[in-house]
C-alpha cells in the first residue's frame, strides 16, 4: 500500500504544484490500435505506446523487455514454451495452443507462442492493448494485443547504423537501416539486426555461458505510390535466432517430510534397521553388503536428492545463483513473412487488402531433467504456416458515422514432433533398483526372464531395462481453416457524445491428430511389452493414436460510449465478449480414456495402471467491462490516464502440469480478474519529463477443481490427481506493479545534446510457477535502468552509456516442479527455474547521414 500511494502521490503532487508547467509542452503519442492514425488520448482503450527509436535506444530487444514497461502484462520464455499474460491471463505451455494474448505485425496475425520470442527490428511503434481485442484485430486475443507497426521507406534518403557493446555479458548489437526514393513511384527500406550474446547462467557442467544467443533478422519494405488513390507495400523478411544452454537452473532441493530416499517411498533408515534387506546383514553392515550395482546407483548418503546421480560435486548447487548444471540444451529457430499490404482512396474512404504468408521452424533439445546428472533429454520439432488475406474499409473521417468493416480469411497448419531420449542407463538401472526396493511386487514385471543384470540376480525383476535407449516419438499435427467478417461503427451524437457498435463473426474449421509410440533410435517401433509399463510407472507415458474435427462460429460484440467532458478530458464505457477458440492438446502423454495400460503379455499380476490424459479442448469465453478516463492538464503539460476494468473468464482453457512430462489441457475453470490502472507524464520543465504508470490487480479463479498440485501436497479431487484452485490467484497475477521514469534533456553550447533518463520498475510479490507454489514465490522488488547520453544537436551522432538492472537484482521469472523428480526419481520436493540478467553495462554508439 505505500508503494501505491507515494506513485500516486508523486504524480498528483507534480501536477498541482510545478512551478515549471507552462515552459514545456508534451509530445503527442500516435496509435492506430482502431485501425485508424489516433491520438493516444482519443482511444477508448486501456493502451501503452513506445515508439521504435524509443525501443531501439533503450536496448528493447524483444518483447519479453517490453514487460518493465508496461504494467500488468508479464511475457517469459521457459523450457518448453513461452507464457504471454496480460491482466493475470494467458495461455499455459502447449504447442497445441494460439496465445490468449494476440500479436498482430503490420495487420498480420502472429499467434504461435514462438513467433513472440523472435527479435524486434526496425519498428516504428509497439502497442499492448489490455481487455479483448476480438473485433478490429482478428481471433482469439481474448486477453490483450501487442500491434506492432515496423518502419516504412522514407521520403528523403537515410542511411542509419547503431551498435552496442556490453562487456559482462560479450553482448554484442548492430543494426543498420538504408532507406529512400528509388524512383518519383517507389521507395526502398532495408533493415538488419545481427545480435550476439554469451549469457548470464554459468554451465557448470559444460563449463560455458549460457544463454547464448545468435540472432540475424533481414527485412526489405518496398513501396509503391503511382498516384493519390493507390499505394502499395510489399515487405519480405527472414530471421533466426538460435539459442545454445538455457538459463534455467535448479533453485530448490529439499528431502520430503518423511525423509525419503528413493522414489519408492523406502527411507534411509528402512534400510540400515534391514527391514528392506533384513538377509543382508547387521545393522551397519548392510550397506556394504548391498550389490555393488545397486550400492553405485543409490549412493547411499542419507536424503532423497535426485541430484547425488553420475555427476559432478556441482550439481550440488541447489539455489538460484545463475549457475546450472546441465548436459546441453538449444533451440534453433527459423521465420519467413511475406506480405503484401494494397490502399485504395476513394473520396476519403480507404479499402485496403492485407495478403500475407508466415511461417517458422525450429529443432530444439532440452535436458529437461535440468541436472548435471544424465537422466534424459527431449528432443523437439515444429513447423508452422499460415496463409491470411484481409480485406477492409475504413470510411471516410467527419461523417456522422465512422464505419470500419471487413472480412478475414486464413488457413494455417502446424506439425509438432517431440520424443525423449535416454542418454545413459542410469534411469533403466533406478527403476531396477526400485524394484529390489519394493520386493518386486508391482505386478507389471516378468521377474527372472533372463537373469542377466545384478539385480535380476537377486531375482527381483528388471522392468528398467525394458527402457534402455527408448524413444517415446510422438506427433501433433493440426490445421484451421478461418473465415469471419467483422464491422465496427461509430455514431457521433452530438460534439460530446459519440457511441460505438461493433461484432466479428468467426467461423472455423479445425482438425487435429496425436499419436505416441515407444521405439528405438534406429526408428523401429517396439512390441507391446514390458516398455509400455515401465514407461507408464516412470513417465505417466502409454501409446494412443488420436484424431478428430471441429467446427465452431464465435460472435464477438462491442458497446462502447465516449463523453467529450470538455477540451482535456473524455471519458469512456466498453462492453465486450471475446473468444478463444477450441483446438487438440499436443502435449498429453496419454489418452483421454479410463482403460488400463498396455501390459507385459508375459507378466504375471496384470497391470492396472490407468493413465487420464486429455486430447479436444472447447472454446473460452470472456465478458468484460471497462470504465476509463482520459485527461490532458494545463494546456497539455501533463496527461493522467485511469482505466477500471472487470473481466470474467468461463471455460478457461487450462494446461495443467502432470508432475512428470506432459500437461493435459481442459475447461476446466471459471476466474475473474479486475482492477485499476494508471499511466501517466508531465512536463516539469522544458529540460525535464516525469512518466509513470501503475496496475492494481486482483484475481481470482471462481471454479478451478482440475488445477496441479504441489509437491507434497495430497490430491484432494476424486480422480486422485488434481487439487482444487477456485479461490486463488493466478501465475504471474501481483497486486500491483508499475514504473516511474524520469528523463532529462539539455543543449549544451550549440553543437552537443545531453540526454539522461532513469527508469524504476517494481512489482509486488507473484507466483512464477503455474502451481502456486509458495516456496518459490518471487518477493516484491524495486530494478532500476539508465541511460547517459551525448549527441550532436543535427542528429547526426549520438554516444551512449546504458545499464539494465543497477541495482542488481535477481528475480525469478518462472518456476516449475523439477520433472519426474518428486514422484519418480527421488522423492525429493525439488524446482528448476528462469532468473534475469544481472547488472550490465553497455556502450551505444549510433550514425545516421
């Protein structure tokens, strides 16, 4: 609460008594987040704007940076897929998903969890939108938008280079822009961006930096204007980015309450009083009278720690300090866009074509046990493509009535392909000892077939070696078939009043397919057997071959009223529902069906494992109601912005974690964000510029019966699975956050401009993992950033210092349960994850001529 109200404070207090406030006027903020050149002021919207050259200076790279920036949206990039979340809302980690937040690059439709981890480039404006956006920015954006505009050819010739340099890290950055009339008809811009960075995360194992980051991205932009009632823009771009080592880390690492030893629930001292073994010897004795197999693999030393397994003392190392021990992991990624943008202007209505081809593809590998110790890896592909044509009329402005309308089309399809691959025999040779552990009793086994290890020896089974070198490939195909039409109106009833009316009507055609084998590296697929239980013990893993269709029309309507309270202030009422459409998992390790396991034809006790997994998911709904106020002070000295809003979520589509690799995804809740935000900036002086905004958020799941339990905790549903959420909040959802920042310009003499800014960014306590875990819940903190700057008065030059995170603090950004540990390996309450960069300091220099 002190926090909240000194941000307050601060920024009424500067507007009531600056005595500078006549000297400065502020810039106006330009957006076109209705499709039309709006100003900020005038948009009935809950929007944050920053400019490209803004982005650019500030180091913005992606738009996981843009998250300090603008209250209540959160976007974090983890092991197997990215989290986009605005106002406490997102889509969980499933290839099978398009992002409850939508992004849209020069009216095109990105909405694939990956395209959001792709570099900026050149960009003339980015704006995040909060509350559905259904209607005038296309499907499922349910929860938000980021509108990304990228810089067009200019009139006049321009040839503009920056690079950085930050030494800590061995980042290194270079952008160059040509750009300029080719001819009195067409123009030309080229832009790259080449960015080369070591990493913050010592790999102790591998002993190298990690992340490390490879990034190329290429775009031409060619316009053509043959006279005034038709232009044309055609921009063809390419990327990658490729990412060797992650930044994950294991940050806990505790023994469960019952000090258990190994995953079958036996503790260290079960076996020293020989209740385990009591034909091994005396107490004291028993542990050099065990196998010398099982004694290598259980290095008996007292607690239930996955991470005392064939490694190095450095997987030790069980908190967050940006070090890991990891056996390698990468991601290499690929995008191509096309797009052909057509205006036509008829007696100042404009029609306007958007034809477009998107696609991407990446390899990724993940030592996804995230320990030194050489457990197992999964191995990752996806393809995308998408093919979308737009087609829209924007009336001509100063009519009573502001028409936009028009029909989009897109087909798209997705290939995903994932398997995990056993590197070594040691989880083969853990199962085995598991069950000596147990006596052999699961009743999944074939007990003495073969006699050809230690522990068959002892005659007590070998249901681990059926895994050694398994394959478990699965894949996830789906493709969409969308059309819908949408019109938007506004009915300007008096100079003061003006009531807008809008609806898109969406219909798609959706089909889906998993299937989930068990092979070998060579690409065989093995027989029914005893593979399929262990894998189904171990990884909660059993074959299925799935298919389905899908059709579903959605109606998105807006109510929205505006009041001109006078010159400097306008006030505004929305309405809305939006929708996320339904679609296939591709992430479940097992069907949705209650049939027990494929067994060992051979074993002697049939098995009775059942796997539940989930497969068809339907639409989610969303309701939302937004009371804004938008104000311009002292003849436009200062602006103060509030938004009140009040959303409920009905079938929320969730990806609840299984505990040991996959995630099964149902609508499975109903939840209910609100709250208040606030943004904005006064003049102090003509030398001085104070921002700020600030996002009070509450929110709660109404019904969430399916959610993942936590470690250590007991199922409390019937299917003995999940625990019950309805009254929590959600992963990424803090009471409040926000951003001060305070920017300085001054000429000095007539040639040099010296420009500072400092940003501090804060936030309240959030869970950063999916299952609300309070042990790792991220503790409010306060990151500031700067920037120093020196450049000549004509624009030509500019030299910069600039440093990210000065006071060096280390925030968690996403945490999950360390897979398979807790219920598998070692019984131990154990969690990986994400943390930030630490302080650098960077060296900017830029040219344009």
């Amino acid at each position: 609460m002190i926090k909240r109200t000194s941000l307050w404070g601060v920024l009424s207090l500067g507007i009531a008594h600056s005595p500078l406030l006549i000297a400065a006027q502020l810039e106006e903020v330009i957006v076109t987040a209705q499709l039309r050149e709006q100003s900020l002021q005038d948009v009935p919207v809950s929007v944050s704007a920053i400019s490209g050259e803004k982005m650019m200076e500030a180091g913005l790279a992606k738009i996981e940076d843009l998250q300090a920036y603008v209250p209540n949206f959160t976007m974090t990039e983890s092991s197997i897929g990215t989290d986009i979340y605005i106002r406490g809302i997102g889509s969980g980690e499933n290839q099978g998903f398009e992002q409850s937040v939508g992004m849209y690059v020069d009216g095109v439709y990105y909405g694939r969890a990956q395209l959001a981890r792709a570099p900026f480039l050149d960009l003339e404006r980015v704006e995040v939108l909060r509350g559905p956006q259904n209607i005038l920015l296309g499907k499922n954006s349910i929860a938000g938008a980021i509108n990304i505009g990228t810089a067009s050819p200019s009139q006049d010739r321009e040839l503009f280079v920056q690079g950085s340099y930050e030494p800590e890290l061995n980042e290194r950055v270079i952008d160059f822009v040509a750009s300029g009339p080719l001819t009195d008809e067409f123009s030309l811009r080229f832009a790259m961006r080449q960015r080369q960075i070591d990493g913050f995360v010592e790999n102790q194992v591998l002993n190298r930096d990690e992340a490390e980051r490879d990034e190329a991205t290429y775009r031409l932009k060619l316009g053509w204007d043959p006279g005034d009632d038709f232009t044309a823009m055609l921009k063809l771009e390419i990327g990658s980015f490729d990412v060797v080592g992650r930044q994950s880390e294991i940050i806990s690492d505790n023994p469960s309450d019952s000090d258990i030893f190994l995953f079958t629930g036996r503790t260290y001292g079960d076996i020293l009083n020989n209740t385990v073994f009591p034909d091994l010897g005396a107490v004291g004795g028993v542990v050099s009278l065990l196998p010398p197999a099982l004694r290598d693999i259980l290095q008996l030393q007292g607690n239930g720690s996955i991470l005392n397994m064939q490694a190095d003392d450095s997987v030790l190392d069980t908190k967050a300090d940006r070090r890991r021990h990891a056996n390698g992991d990468y991601s290499y990624n690929d995008t191509q866009n096309l797009t052909l943008k057509m205006d036509w202007y008829v007696d100042g209505h404009t029609f306007t074509s958007i034809s477009a081809y998107m696609a991407y593809q990446y390899d990724e590998e993940c030592d996804c046990d995230f320990t030194g110790s050489p457990l197992f890896q999964v191995v990752m592909e996806e393809e995308y493509e998408q093919f979308s044509q737009e087609f829209r009329w924007v009336s001509a402005p100063g009519e009573r009535f502001d028409l936009i309308a028009g029909a989009y089309f897109q087909y798209n399809d997705v290939y995903f392909f994932d398997s995990i691959v056993l590197p070594s025999t040691l989880i083969p040779q853990l199962i085995n000892a598991a069950d000596i552990l147990e006596g052999g009793a699961r009743g999944d086994i074939d007990p003495l077939a073969g006699a050809s290890s230690a522990f068959e020896v002892l005659g007590i089974g070998d249901a681990g070696n059926s895994l050694l070198d398994i394959r478990s490939p699965r894949d996830f195909k789906s493709d969409s078939l969308i059309g819908s039409a949408f019109m938007q109106g506004t009915w300007i009833i008096n100079p003061s009043w003006r009531l807008t009316l809008g609806g898109r009507y969406t219909y798609e055609k959706k089909s889906g397919s998993r299937k989930l084998e068990f092979g070998l590296p060579d690409g065989s697929i093995l027989p029914i057997g005893e593979t399929d239980t262990a894998a189904a013990v171990t990884f909660a893993a059993e074959r299925h071959d799935l298919k389905g269709k899908r059709t579903e029309s959605q109606f998105a309507p807006l109510l929205n009223l505006q009041w001109d309270i006078n010159d400097a202030m306008m006030g505004y009422f929305s309405a809305r529902r939006g929708f996320k459409s339904g679609g296939y998992d591709a992430r479940s390790n097992s069907s949705p069906s209650a049939e027990p396991t494929a067994r060992n034809p051979n074993a002697v006790v049939a098995n009775q494992r059942v796997l539940i997994g989930s497969f068809e998911y339907e639409e989610e709904r969303a309701t939302s109601y937004e009371l804004g106020l938008k104000t311009t002070l002292f003849d436009g000295v200062a602006e103060l912005n509030t938004a009140v809003f009040y959303t409920r979520f009905d079938d929320l589509q969730v990806s609840v974690f299984d505990g040991t690799l996959g995630f099964n995804v149902g609508n499975a809740a109903s939840a209910v964000t609100q709250g208040v935000e606030f943004d904005g900036r006064i003049a102090l002086s003509e030398h001085l510029m104070l921002a700020g905004g600030l996002a009070l958020l509450d929110f709660e799941f109404l019904d969430h019966k399916m959610g993942t339990c936590i470690q250590d905790q007991l199922p409390d549903q019937p299917n003995g699975i999940n625990c019950d959420y309805s009254g929590k909040t959600n992963q990424y959802a803090a009471d409040y956050s926000g951003n001060l920042l305070l920017a300085y310009e001054r000429a000095l003499g007539s040639a040099l401009i010296l420009r500072a800014n400092l940003d501090a960014i804060f936030t309240d306590e959030y869970h950063p993992s999916p299952n609300l875990d309070d042990r790792v819940k991220q503790d409010a903190f306060v990151q500031y950033n700067g920037r120093l700057a020196l450049a000549s008065s004509d624009g030509t030059w500019e030299v910069a210092l600039l440093g990210k995170n000065l006071s060096d603090e280390q925030v968690l950004l996403y945490a999950v349960d360390t897979p398979v540990a807790k219920k598998v390996i070692a019984g131990t309450t154990t969690h990986h994850g994400f943390t930030n960069p630490p302080r650098t300091l960077a060296l900017q220099a830029s040219y344009r001529w």
